[in-house]
C-alpha cells in the first residue's frame, strides 16, 4: 500500500539571490532597495527651471535617471510613478523675463544720439562695477569679454558723431543695442525693473523655455514624466502646505514673508538638519544663493536667523503675485518641490532624484520643511544624485567657450550616441564630454550594430513566421559553447544591474557576448539561426531597456489593415530576392568577362541601394549580406569611400608626378658634361683647371686634398653618367 501513496517531496535547494541595492546619498553607502509598497514606487525628481535653453549638464540628470527609471520599470517589473516639475516661478525667470521686455522696449524706441551716448556710459560704468565687485574666477573672461565689447561699441559711437554722417550714427547706434545686449538689459532691469507689472510678462518666458525643454527630451528620446507639475498650476497647494509647518511650529512670519526656523527644527531629537551634507551646515555663500538674484539685504535682515529659508516671498515692485494669507507674494524655491511631491505622491517618497549640486542647500531644506510639515522624520528613503558634467575636463562655462547646448550636441551624435556615452559612466560619476567618451561611445555602437546587421542577414529566413524542418539543426559544440556563454553573460547582467545599476559593467559584458558571437559566425559555416536569433533579441531587449531605441507604445488591437511585421520585415524579402538575382548573375557574368554587366552590377550596389537605405556587401563565395541600414548613414559611408578613393588617387598620382619629375631630374643632370659641374657653383669655388675642376675655394684658397678626393669622386661619377647619354643618343 505504501507505494500507492505519493512519496515526499523536497524543494530543490535556492541560493541566496542577488539583490538591488542603490548608492543612497542619505547614507553615503549602497543599500537594499525596498520600496515601502511592495513593487509601487513613488518617484519625484527635480525637473528644470525654464529660464534659457538646455544644455548637456541638463541631458547629463534627465538621460541618467531616464536611464535609472527603465532599468526599475521594464528589467527589474517596478510599477514606477515618476513624478517630474517645472519651475516656472524664480528669481532667474524674472529677471531674465523683464530684462527681456525692457530690452525689446528700449531697442524699439527711436532716441537722439546723446542719450543713447549716455546710456553706453552709464552701461558701462555699470558693468564695470560688477565686474570689481566679481568674486568669483570662472567669471572673470565673461566680465573681460562684455568690458571690451562694449568699450568697442562706445568707441565706433564717438567715431561717428566725428563723421556727421547720418547713415554711419544709425549703423553705430544699432550695432551698440545690439552688441552690449547683456549689460544694457542688465542696466535697464537695475533701473527700470520695478515698473514692469504684467503678470503675462513673466509667464512668457518660462512657457516658451518649457516647450523648448520638451523638445530636447523627446529628441533625446527621453521618456515622459508620468505627472508633470508646474509651480504656477500649485500655489494653493503650497500655501497650504506652509500654513502646516507654521501650525507645527517650524515657520514664522515677517513682513509679509514666511521664512523657515532652522533652529526650531534642528532642536527636536527626532529630527537632523542638512542631512545630505551635514558639514555644510552655515554655508551662507550657498545658503544665499539658494534664496535668490531679488532676495534684498532688508529680506535677509528680518529673519531670525542666516540659515533660515524663505517658504513665502512678498513681492517687491516689478515681480509676480499671488494671494496669501500673509502678502501678494510668490513661493521660495524649496518649498515647491515638497508641496508638488505631496500633491501628487503623499506623505513620502521611495526615490528622490537631483542633480549633485542640488543637494545642500536644496535638497537638504526641501528634506526639513517636508519632515516638519508631516512630523515624520523619513520623508525620502532614498536620494539619487546624478553626477557633474564637465567638458574636456573642465567646468561647463560660456564664459570659458566650452558651453554645450542639447542642441548642439545633437548636431554632431545622434541621442543614441549620447546615451552610450552616459551608459559607459557611473551614473553617479562625474562625467566628461569630450571627444575621447564620444569616440568610446561610437565604437559601441558600431559594435552592436555592425552584429545585428550580420545577424539579421544569416538569420532572413527566420522572418518568413513559417517553421519548417530546416528551421532546426542539430547542436554542436560550438552551439553548446555559445550558450553557455549567452546564460553566464545573463547573470553577469543581473549582477551589474543589481550592484547600483552599473550599466558600464553591462555593457562589458555584452561587448563580451557578441565578440565571442563574431567569432562564431566566422567559424561556423552554416550558423544556428535560432540560437544566434536569441542572442542578438536578448541583447536588443537590454539595450532598448537602456533606451537605445525609441519605444512607440500602442493602444488596443491591431486593425485588419495592419500586420504585426515591422516595415523591415515587410521589406527584406524583396530585397533579398533582387540580392539573389543579382548573385546569378555576377557569377554568369564572371563565367563571360562581361566586364559591363559586372559593372552594372556593383552601381546597383554603390548607387541605387545605398539612396533606400540598403547596404549589399558581397561575399567570398559569391552570395551578397543583405543590411537594412539608416540612408544617412549610408550616404556618408558612400561619400567617405569615394573620398578615400578620391585621395589614394591623387596620392598615386602624386607619386607618379614625383617620379617623374625626379627621372627628368636624372635625366638633365646625365646631359651635363663632367668639366661643367663644378662651373655652375660659383658661391663655393673660384678657380677651376683645364678639365672645369675646382682649384680654389671662392675665399681664393687652395682646395684640400681631402676636398679633391672627394670632388674627384663627383667628377668620374659624372663623367660616367654623361658617357652614358652620350652613348643613348648615337643609339
């Protein structure tokens, strides 16, 4: 009876697991990732203050947490709700804005000669001033380079007054409006900055920068924010907000403005101010600068103490307004970011994300005033800061003509190729764009890319969505050795990913994995298709999680229109068809020697396909690899072959040329007769004998026996060479 029952059963035995742990800036240290709802994962990150165009500083948070957010959401199964702002008010915006109006105003307005003259100098009186008062190195060439355009423009006003010439005032005047634009909206904001009062005015600006910022996100292919918030669109929210902090103690009130208590909060035991950066604590250089380009010397006064920070800021002349319980004012910078992150997430954050430079003051008070508002001293559990960017190894300044804009990047690598640059980097490191990581970043995509045309070449018939009994072939152990190498080349992915996401050790790993791939398909003559097809789709899927590709995702079912072939799928079979066609008959014309038809041949290849985007690359033994390949790219190969052709041509011909010419060379120096050489060098000699041999040196002194001997030598081998012409001619 006993063996009519099931016998036990035992689990197999599990190894401990790797585990996601992420560089916690809270902690200084990697830490086990474990959101506080299961898999649920709340994501607020700082977006940007749209004031000016972005720049690769911006590209190097948004591509990094672009990155971060795939890796959670589509490789380790995170429901990720990422949350993103907008500052659409600040100081920055402001002023820039109304520097903006009053500049367009000013150059609008028609004025006589001697107030524009005034103005340049009391423009220049200005900037000269500041750039005294400039403490700060990186600023010094930007102050040099204003002071000498401007003294510039100064100088061709005073040169035309000389002139009388009407035409030549005009041009000067608009030429000075023009090149002093900077100091000029700089003096005009310091004067008349506090009668601008349209609100539209200050909604302009950041509007028109937002759209601008999208565009770059999308062409970076950066994915959308699932919420994006706007601090226009939150001012209820964030007056709310404060009124809790005050009612909990940690907020005060000061004509009219509502500053944080730093020491209210930094007595009570639970809680820790500058948590991030603890030994900043009392930077006021930093605490300053946090608080603004308006915050006034009176503002500064009236709080209780330097490290308090503003929650509320009654506005001066000339700035924006809203409603408030204590004055027509606007929000301070910090406080946005906790009462948006509340609006939209809760009472907490799993993961918090900014750029390094953001964490103190920042990040550090947006910490205190969130913790003091809920009286929960965990408010974020994990901070990510994404490091600096420099270029060439310096601080990113236009100052220093080392500015990159988004878009100027984008006119020399594509997205796909800035991404590599920033995968092949710790996304916490400081990294530098310079041509060095750009050439790094184009040899892996070469690399992939080159493996998944070969790939899908030897793979076409795969495509056809028909298995039949070719499709199989029996393992060898070249196939064995493969995957193997595919399955230990998975965990090591799993390992990187796990430690910090370390995409620089991913993509090692996969350059590995399609070296050794490469290899096989050198060897093995036919290859596995199906065994190289999950090869090349395991290591597209990791790299399109790294978002190398733009992603499209579709609503619904397919139509009865549509198909679920790719257009390359729909296209290949044609294009292989013609490819094996003209196959057989390149080697029909082979058989012949008809050189003609060869010829047409291979501008079908060099000509008509590259313009569709279709590189044929014969082969050894007669058949052609089929490549579906960008036609811009294409097109440049096409160009740069014709230009390597072009400049071994010329450099053929350059030989030739030189050859001759020192043939002729040769051929001259034979027709000269032995008693004639020496005649010709009258700065070395001045004296010759019956023969034309030298006597004397051009001093008048006797040649040297050891200048004879070797003068002689000269002398016979020339006698020979004419003997030679001479005999050449008889012939």
């Amino acid at each position: 009876m006993s063996k009519r029952v099931q016998p036990p059963w035992s689990p197999p035995p599990q190894e401990k697991q790797p585990v996601l742990k992420l560089y916690n800036s809270l902690t200084r240290h990697k830490e086990v990732f474990v959101p506080l709802s299961g898999k649920k994962v709340y994501w607020y990150s700082c977006g940007p203050t749209v004031y000016d165009a972005s720049h690769m500083g911006h590209a190097r948070s948004y591509i990094t947490f672009d990155i971060l957010r795939r890796v959670l959401t589509d490789y380790f199964n995170y429901d990720v709700l990422y949350v993103m702002n907008i500052t659409d008010i600040d100081d920055k915006i402001i002023k820039r804005a109304r520097q903006n109006h009053l500049f367009e105003k000013y150059a609008s307005e028609k004025k006589d000669l001697q107030t524009v003259i005034n103005d340049a100098t009391n423009v220049l009186n200005n900037i000269t001033r500041k750039a005294k008062e400039n403490t700060d190195p990186d600023k010094v060439p930007m102050y040099e380079k204003i002071l000498t355009r401007l003294n510039e423009s100064i100088e061709n006003l005073e040169n035309a007054v000389k002139t009388d010439c009407k035409t030549a005032l005009e041009e000067a005047q608009r030429r000075f409006i023009i090149e002093s634009k900077d100091p000029l909206s700089d003096w005009l904001d310091c004067k008349f900055g506090g009668t601008v009062t349209d609100n539209a005015i200050f909604s302009a600006l950041p509007k028109h920068w937002e759209e601008e910022f999208h565009k770059d996100m999308d062409s970076l292919n950066v994915l959308r924010p699932n919420v994006l918030t706007r601090v226009s669109e939150h001012i209820p929210e964030i007056i709310t907000f404060i009124e809790g902090i005050m009612k909990n103690g940690f907020g005060y009130e000061a004509n009219g403005s509502v500053y944080f208590d730093v020491a209210a909060f930094a007595k009570k035991d639970k809680y820790h101010y500058a948590k991030l950066v603890p030994e900043a604590y009392g930077d006021f250089n930093s605490l300053q600068e946090g608080e603004g380009d308006l915050m006034t010397a009176d503002m500064r006064s009236e709080k209780r103490s330097p490290n308090d920070f503003a929650l509320w800021k009654k506005s001066k002349p000339g700035e924006p307004t809203w409603q408030s319980p204590w004055s027509l004012g606007r929000p301070g910078w910090h406080i946005e970011c906790s009462a948006m992150a509340t609006a939209i997430c809760g009472p907490y954050l799993d993961i918090h994300t900014g750029g390094v430079d953001l964490k103190f003051p920042h990040h550090d008070n947006e910490i205190a005033q969130s913790e003091a508002h809920f009286g929960n001293p965990e408010w974020v559990k994990y901070f990510l800061h994404s490091g600096h960017l420099t270029i060439a190894g310096c601080k990113m300044s236009k100052s220093l003509k080392n500015f990159v804009s988004i878009q100027d990047a984008l006119a020399k690598y594509s997205a796909r190729q800035l991404r590599f640059a920033f995968l092949l980097h710790s996304w916490r490191d400081t990294l530098d764009y310079s041509q060095n990581t750009m050439e790094c970043a184009l040899q892996y995509e070469k690399l992939f890319n080159e493996f998944f045309l070969n790939v899908k070449d030897v793979t076409r018939t795969l495509g056809e969505n028909r298995t039949t009994f070719e499709t199989f072939t029996k393992w060898s152990n070249q196939e064995l050795a493969l995957n193997k190498k595919l399955l230990e080349s998975k965990e090591k992915v799993h390992l990187a990913l796990c430690d910090n996401i370390d995409t620089r050790s991913t993509l090692d790993v996969l350059r590995d994995l399609v070296s050794t791939a490469n290899i096989y398909l050198r060897e093995r003559k036919p290859p596995n298709q199906i065994l190289l097809y999950d090869l090349a789709a395991y290591v597209t899927k990791m790299l399109n999680v790294f978002g190398t590709t733009p992603s499209i995702p579709k609503i619904g079912f397919n139509s009865s229109l549509e198909t679920y072939e790719s257009t390359e799928e729909t296209i290949l079979p044609y294009i292989s068809i013609l490819a094996e066609f003209r196959d057989k008959v390149r080697s029909q014309a082979r058989n012949i020697k008809a050189t003609e038809i060869l010829k047409e041949c291979d501008y079908i290849r060099d000509e008509t396909l590259p313009n569709l985007g279709v590189r044929l690359e014969d082969k050894d033994d007669g058949s052609s690899a089929v490549k579906l390949v960008c036609k811009n790219q294409l097109l440049k190969e096409r160009e740069a072959k014709k230009q390597a052709e072009l400049e071994k041509m010329l450099e053929k011909e350059k030989k030739k040329a030189e050859q001759a010419a020192a043939q002729a060379a040769k051929e001259a120096q034979m027709k000269i007769p032995p008693s004639e050489i020496f005649k010709t060098e009258t700065t070395k000699y001045s004296k010759f004998d019956e023969r034309g041999f030298p006597t004397h040196d051009v001093d008048g002194k006797e040649i040297s026996k050891g200048q004879i001997k070797k003068l002689q030598k000269l002398y016979h081998a020339q006698e020979k060479k004419f003997a030679e012409y001479m005999a050449s001619q008889n012939s």
